[in-house]
C-alpha cells in the first residue's frame, strides 16, 4: 500500500524591508566619509583640504539622512523609545541606540565648527544668505582649533561604535548562516569606503570642483579599500570551502544549488574586479593622460556607490529569500511603495534636497577646515587642479 506524506511549512514575511538597505548604505558613507575628512578637519593636512569640503558635505548630509531610514524600518517609527525604556545591553540594536544619536550630535557639531569662520565671512552678505550666516555662526569670537580637534577625535571614536554595530547587529544572528560570520563586519566597512570613495568622485564633479588632487586621492582610497574587500571576500571564500562545519560552510551550502546566486556572485566579482582593474590603471597610466583619464574619474564613482548599495541589497535582501524552515527559495518582489521602490527613491530624494539646501546656504567651498588655503601647494604641471586646464585667478 502507497502512502504520501505531505510536508507543509509556513511562509514567514521578511523581517526587514529596503528601508535596512538605505540605512546600512548611508551611515556607511557617513562614517567613511567623515575618516576621509578627518585628515585636513582633524589632523590639519592641507592637501587633503579639498577632499575635506566635499567628505563633510557628504558626511553630514547623509548623517541626517540615514535615521530617517532606519525609522522607517522600525515599521512602526514612534516606537524607537523603547530602546531606551526597554534598555539591553546584551543586544547591538540596543547600544546603537545609544551610540547613534551621539554620533549624529557629533557630525551635527563638528560640521559647524568646520563651516563657522567661513559663515562669519558671510555675515555682512545681502540677502537671506547673509540672514542665514549671521544666525548660525553664532556670534564673532573666533573658533578655538583645539575644539574642532577635540569634538572630531570624539567623533571619530563613536564612528567606530557605528562600523561595530552595524555589522554585529547582523553577523550575531545565528539562524542566518549568511549572515552569522566575522567576516561580515569588515566587508562592510571596506565596502562603505569603496562607496564613499566614489561619492566624493562623483561630488566633485556635479559640485564644479573638478580637483585632480581629490580625484587621485580618492581613487587610492577606492584602490586600498578594494584590495582589502578582494581579501575578505577571498578569505570568506575559502573559510567555507575548507570547512567542513560552521556559518560559512553552511552559507555556501545553502545557495550551492541557486543558479541566482551564483549568478549574483558573479557580477559582484566581476564588478568588484573590473573596479579594481580601472582604478589601478588609472593611477598608474602615463602622466600625460592622467588629466583627461582623471575627467572620468566619476564613472568610477558611480561603479563604486553601485558596489556598496548592491553588496547591502544582497546580504539584506536576498539572503532573507533563502527559506529556514523548508528547501527551495522564497520570491520577493520590490513592492512600489513606501516599503518599496517609493521608499528607496524618496531616500535618496532626502538626502539631495539636504545636499542642495546645504550649498544654498553654507560657504562649505571657502571653509578652511583645518588648513588654510594658502597652505596647499600649487599643483603640479602633470596634475592641474582642474580636470584638463590649470585653475587661474
């Protein structure tokens, strides 16, 4: 006598929407760029003065932006107090809690004392330009330099708080083997900075700057780090290649038979490679060529702001598609929504309009954050300061 035994097992709905995404994504950029600030801001280096305008634009704007998305992914957002009623220190969401709003008040200030002596130049401007400059640089006393060091090391420090916590919050899930490794937290990081790499790449160029010197130093920075997410991902690799128990190898075995996966891998490599490969080439073509190469230096930007978003989407999305309970895959399909497509458009939207509303009323391109212009160097011959022509004047 045959018997058929039907096995059924619940569907459960994915626990976080692409709401996650644009957070990760933009307190990514936002702890990288302020590192790749902090060397004019911070330590006074005055070649690094223009990649700092452009990082601590970048840097505060998606500091305001990035728990906008995570409150949205709360679902319910007017319940964020209870991290703080409900406080447990044995759980990452909840010391982030308490890291995140000191560092977004350390940004919040440390852009100001960066912008301020620029903005009391512009006090006597016509205009609500000039209203706006006399209300926030609060007064004529000058800005202690030993203050902005102070609050930018303290900053600094609760932005590794942020790198921390944002990849434990994750990797210490252990129902996702995908998830659950010590490998996850340092992609994170290297990816955020390959991503705010090419922010900057891509600032520089819509904002009219067109600086060689930041085009060449962020394409090292792009470089470095991803050489350093090439490694991770290698060891990754072959942490659950020669495993035969553990997260990783249980990862590799649960998409082994999703031809989407290996697809998806793929492209990462492919990309992540060919990123790489231009970029090398790129800082070590003949001098000759460097400036009309360094003109293009924002598609690489936007290869690179591509990596960072889809290495999130992936390890944020499409592993929650891989079933716990049952075999197979579940389909998820971008709603167009809020929680959707809507949602990841209208973040991006945030953050352009607090770009805009930032260079409408800020003199961020006269700051001298940490340096005097006088201090930079006249450019080389073979590296003008300007994509193509010598600046004049």
């Amino acid at each position: 006598m045959n018997s058929a035994i039907e096995l059924l097992a619940p569907r459960f709905d994915i626990a976080w929407y692409p709401w996650a995404v644009q957070y990760f994504f933009m307190i990514a950029l936002s702890y990288a760029t302020l590192w790749l600030a902090a060397p004019a801001l911070v330590f006074g280096r005055p070649r690094w003065l223009p990649t700092a305008r452009l990082a601590l634009l970048a840097c505060l704007t998606t500091t305001l932006v990035a728990p906008v998305a995570l409150l949205a992914d709360l679902h319910q957002p007017l319940r964020f107090w209870h991290f703080y009623a409900y406080a447990n220190s044995h759980s990452w969401m909840s010391v982030g809690s308490l890291v995140l709003p000191l560092y977004v008040v350390g940004v919040i200030v440390l852009s100001w004392l960066a912008w301020r002596p620029a903005l009391q130049a512009h006090r006597q401007a016509p205009g609500l330009g000039g209203l706006v400059a006399r209300w926030l640089s609060l007064g004529e006393p000058p800005t202690p330099r030993a203050l902005v060091v102070l609050v930018g090391l303290g900053t600094l420090a609760l932005s590794t708080g942020i790198m921390l916590y944002t990849g434990a919050e994750v990797a210490i899930v252990k129902a996702r083997p995908l998830w659950h490794t010590v490998w996850l937290p340092p992609m994170f990081v290297a990816t955020g900075f390959i991503a705010a790499a090419g922010l900057i790449l891509v600032l520089n160029r819509l904002a009219g700057e067109r600086s060689t010197a930041v085009n060449r130093q962020m394409l090292k920075v792009m470089l470095g780090a991803c050489l350093v997410a090439g490694l991770v991902a290698g060891s990754w690799l072959l942490d659950g290649i020669n495993a035969n128990a553990g997260s990783v190898a249980a990862a590799l075995a649960s998409v082994r038979d999703s031809a989407e996966w290996r697809s998806t891998a793929l492209w990462g490599g492919l990309t992540g490679v060919v990123l790489f490969g231009a970029v090398l080439y790129l800082l070590t073509g003949p001098a000759s060529r460097r400036p009309t190469l360094y003109a293009w230096g924002w598609v690489l930007g936007l290869v690179a702001l591509h990596v960072g978003w889809m290495f999130r989407w992936v390890v944020l999305m499409d592993v929650q598609t891989v079933a716990r309970h049952s075999a197979g895959f579940h389909h998820y399909g971008i709603p167009a929504g809020s929680s959707g497509i809507l949602g990841i458009v209208g973040t991006f939207g945030l953050w352009l309009a607090a770009i805009l509303l930032i260079d409408l009323f800020v003199p961020w391109r006269q700051a001298t954050q940490g340096g005097s212009t006088a201090d930079i160097s006249p450019a080389a011959p073979d590296h003008p300061d300007v994509e193509g022509a010598l600046r004049h004047g």
